[in-house]
C-alpha cells in the first residue's frame, strides 16, 4: 500500500509505449468518417471518398473505417449506414462488410462475455440502420439469430 502511493507520486522513469503510426491515407479516411461525417456534408464526405484512388490499399482502410463501430455514436451509424449504400453502387465490397458484422454479432452471442456486450449491442444496431437503407435482407438474418438471443 505504500510502494502504490510512493509509486503514484514519483512515478518510474519508463519509455512510453511506442503506438505504431498508421498509413496516411487511413488516417484521412478516418477523419472523414469519424470526424467530419454529419447530415448536412454527407454528399460531400462520399464525393471525397470516391475522388480517391480505389487501386491502392484504400478500399481495406474504408472497410476497416466503416467495420470499426464500436467508438461511433449511435446517431452516427445511420449516417454511415447511408455512406456504405452509396458506397455499394460503386465498389462491391459492401456484402463483405455486412458479413463481418453478421460474424461479429454470431460470435458474441456464442462467447456471450460481458466484455463484448457494447460492441455486440453497436454491432446489431448498425445492422438495423442496414436494413433501413435497403442494404440488408430479412433473408440474410438467419432464424438462429432470432432464437440465440432470446
């Protein structure tokens, strides 16, 4: 109890843990996804996603901005619902990334660790909001989903 309290005031002279720096093109994406993205410049955050080269590694960085939910408000996953069904006219990755989710939201259900409980519930959310924009089928929400979570 005192080495915490010594501890705690003269803390040990330990390097910081080195983040490794992310690509710059993922970090564009995600600040216009995360940060920029609102109602009133959504044409606007598309039109720049789709003016950037499609050759490279940007449609895995706007894959891994559109799957990562779980630091997203809950108002913000309609709009990036929106984002991937205008996305999907354009590039065919968005079946993948409905898939991922379906993945995601199965193994929660299956692992059912409490840890996971507010990625799960982000998880179903953004598929609901998936549905409102067409992206989504009754058919592809298997009957299992329905009687696990109940």
């Amino acid at each position: 109890m005192i080495d915490n309290a010594y501890y705690a005031c003269l803390p040990v002279d330990a390097p910081a843990i080195a983040r490794e720096p992310r690509p710059v093109l993922y970090e564009y994406v995600r600040k216009l996804l995360h940060d920029s993205l609102n109602e009133s410049n959504l044409s606007v955050i598309l039109q720049k996603l789709l003016c950037l080269s499609w050759e490279d590694n940007y449609e895995e960085s706007v894959f891994e901005n559109l799957f990562d939910v779980s630091q997203v408000s809950t108002e913000r996953l309609a709009l990036f619902s929106r984002v991937l069904s205008q996305l999907n006219g354009y590039y065919p990755f968005a079946t993948y990334l409905v898939d991922e989710i379906l993945e995601e939201i199965r193994y929660g259900l299956e692992a059912n660790d409490f840890k996971d409980y507010q990625n799960r519930l982000s998880y179903a959310r953004y598929l609901g909001h998936l549905f409102n924009c067409g992206m989504v089928d009754f058919s592809v929400v298997p009957l299992w989903f329905v009687r696990s979570s109940s």
